[in-house]
C-alpha cells in the first residue's frame, strides 16, 4: 500500500511540474508576443467622431492641414476606388458588401451609402476600368474569387456578375487585392494573395504572390512571389512603377524582421519565407546555407524601403501633382495599421515617405499621429486614396469611419 502511495504522490508530481512548465512557457509567449496585442483587438475607447470634430483632437497632423470624417458608421471600410463620376466606393469586408458614398453638394461629407453589392465573401480589392466612351466594369476581388461586374455610375449599380478567376481560399490571410495596370497595351489585374501561415514553404505556388490577369484573354499566372503579404498595391504616376506593402513574419521579438515597401517587378522573388528586408536569411525557419548564401540578388529582390517590425503597413497612395504644395508632391503616403506581436506596440499612424525628383527614396516622417495614445484608441488606419487637390482619404477599419484630410 505504501508503494502505491508513492507511486502515486510521484504521478502527482510528475504531472505538478509539467504543468508549471507548461504555464511558464505560456507566460513566456504572452510576454514576447502577445502582450502587446490589446490595442488591436479592443474597441475604440473614444468615439472618434466626436474627438475628430472637437478643438482638442488628439491628432498631430502637419501645418496647413484639416482632419473632418468623410463617413460613418461603415464597420471596417478598406479599399477605396472613385468611379467617373469622382464616386467613393469601398469595401467592406467583414460586412460582405461594396458600397457608394456620394458626396453630390461637395460639403466634405458623404451624403449617405448605397449598397452595390453585399452577400460577398470576404470582398476587399477593387478595381474600376472605365475606358473612354465605353461601360465601365467593376472587378472585385473576394477572398476566393475574382468577379467582374458592368457598373453604372449614375445610378450606383453592379449587374451582370460574371466570376473570372477562381482564388486559393483560408489560411491565416484571407484579403485579396487589385491593381490595375497596361502590361503591353493590354489591360490586367493584379491580384495579391497573401500567405496561408506566418512562415512555411506554401504547397500552393499562388499564396504568397502577385498573380497577374489578362482581362482581354483571361489568361493568368505568376507575376511575382515571395512576398508574405503584400495587403495593397498603388501605381507611381511618374514612372508607372508598382509599389506594394508587406508584412513581415511574427514571433521573431519585437524588431524582427522589418515590414517593408517593395517596388514590384515581373518575375522577381522578394524571398519569403527565407529572407526579408535587405536581403537578410531567417536562419530561425531556414537552416539551407550549403550552396550558396540564400539570400542575394538575383536570386532574391530586397526591399526599397524597410519599415520598424510589426507596425503593419497597408494602404498607400502618391501625392500627385495637381493642387499640392510643392513640398508634398510625388511623396507616398501609408497607413501603419499597428501591432499585435510586439511587448511595446507600433505603427498606429500615418506616415509620409518621402523621394526626390528622380524617384530615388530619401526619408520616412510621421505625417497623422493619434490614433493610439498610451491607453486610448481611436482606431487603425487601413486604406489611404491621395487626390488631386490637396485631398487624402484614409478608411479606419477599427472605428468604422473614413477621415478626410484637407490642406488649407
């Protein structure tokens, strides 16, 4: 009987320590990684409807500029596109739906929203091809499916739904976007699809990648690869060259790997899930080093610029020309969305990247602050649309709202 007591008073024990162990690496985990991650799930502790139109906002932003909310009420509004008719649309992911913001009398304030669409799955890149004397088509990229519509932007309406590509579908990212380019005077689709992990060697080629879309044709296949996720896409007006956002991989600590703005090319790989950045190897993932150094230009393409880990880039916009200071022209413009997998959070703004007149990249300065002040939320910044005019458009998909800021 006493044996029996022993064994088990030892079984107890056993299990005693593999417990503890268990909490203290759980413990271990939360502090290296999640400790930072309330800000990014929580509510809004403030409503930013309010604090935005009040003398004491908590919004930095440069001389000369205004800050007032374009819409309301949207849920969490990403992508924006401007029909011919200069019509807002948005996408509304988690809602299922794209919708119209007319801004008919031009007071700066949407007059109400139309729903175009809704019962989509996942919709977030749009796309709007409008040719001169022609319809125009409405392409939307779902999370598994890219769809083209005939648009009629007098009376805000999407018919004639035709699906034109099947996309890979799950996984951890689940945003499709779009760009639309002339690829040899033919129109295509730019379609990112990002990774279904944080870090693993894909058995779908197409995760992880810029696929591209013949809209003449409806040829398809890779653009480009390596890139974990690339949420947004915009065109540079005076080069016609892509530039994309990425994020870099989780659960490396605070400050590794850096997020980062790529310039896209066809054919290139931007080294996911083995390097990042300015060609540095994620030795933590990948142990291949026998044959050559894994991560070196041809084989990978670095980034243009790196961005400080985690803050989670994602909309972006150039400045054009028309109605800027000269000071602002030509810069781009990107939403850090903001961290989760980091103790001390980041991103949380916007931020202006600024190049010289030959397009060779010079510095990055905060151009909208607030949007996380010690405990207080206002939101996270998702999608950005710079206009002609002095006029940028920033969707929050935290708050629901879409900002406009004006230069005076």
């Amino acid at each position: 009987m006493l044996n029996k007591n022993k064994v088990f008073i030892a079984i107890i024990l056993v299990f005693g320590i593999l417990i503890l162990g268990f909490l203290m690496l759980g413990w271990q985990f939360y502090r290296k990684n999640l400790s930072g991650i309330l800000p990014a799930i929580k509510k809004p502790t403030v409503d930013v409807v309010e604090v935005t139109t009040s003398s004491t906002s908590p919004f930095a932003l440069p001389p000369g500029f205004g800050l007032s909310i374009f819409a309301s009420g949207l849920g969490n509004p990403r992508v924006m596109v401007f029909d011919n008719g200069g019509t807002m649309l948005v996408s509304l992911a988690s809602g299922g739906k794209v919708v119209a913001l007319p801004d008919k009398n031009n007071d700066g304030k949407a007059d109400g929203v139309i729903t175009i669409l809704s019962g989509l799955n996942k919709p977030h890149g749009l796309a709007l091809d409008c040719p001169a004397g022609g319809s125009c088509k409405l392409y939307v990229a779902e999370t598994d499916a890219l769809v083209s519509y005939d648009y009629d932007s007098s009376n805000f309406l999407a018919t004639n739904r035709k699906k034109l590509l099947d996309l890979p579908k799950g996984g951890n990212h689940t945003t499709r976007s779009l760009q639309l380019i002339s690829q040899d005077g033919q129109p295509q689709l730019l379609i990112s699809v990002g990774s279904s992990c944080n870090v693993c060697r894909e058995p779908d080629e197409r995760r992880g990648a810029v696929l591209a879309y013949d809209i003449s044709t409806g040829k398809n296949g890779l653009y480009a690869w390596g890139l974990r996720n690339a949420v947004y896409m915009t065109t540079e007006p005076r080069s016609g060259r892509i530039f994309v956002t990425e994020m870099g991989r989780d659960l490396l600590g605070d400050d590794f790997p850096p997020d980062e703005i790529n310039i896209l090319e066809a054919g290139k790989n931007y080294g996911w899930p083995i390097c990042y950045g300015k060609n540095m190897h994620d030795g933590d993932f990948d142990k291949n080093t026998y044959f050559r150094n894994p991560c070196m230009e041809p084989f990978e393409t670095p980034s243009l610029i790196d961005i400080p880990a985690h803050s989670a880039p994602l909309g972006l916009s150039f400045i054009p020309s028309e109605g800027w200071p000269t000071e602002f022209r030509n810069n781009l413009i990107v939403a850090y969305h903001g961290s989760w997998n980091r103790s001390v959070p980041t991103g949380y703004k916007v931020a202006r990247m600024i190049f010289d007149e030959n397009g060779n990249y010079l510095k990055t300065e905060d151009f909208i602050t607030g949007f996380l002040n010690g405990n207080q939320k206002l939101g996270r910044p998702a999608g950005v649309a710079a206009l002609p005019g002095g006029i940028i458009y920033i969707t929050d998909d935290s708050a629901g709202v879409i900002y406009r800021l004006k230069y005076r």
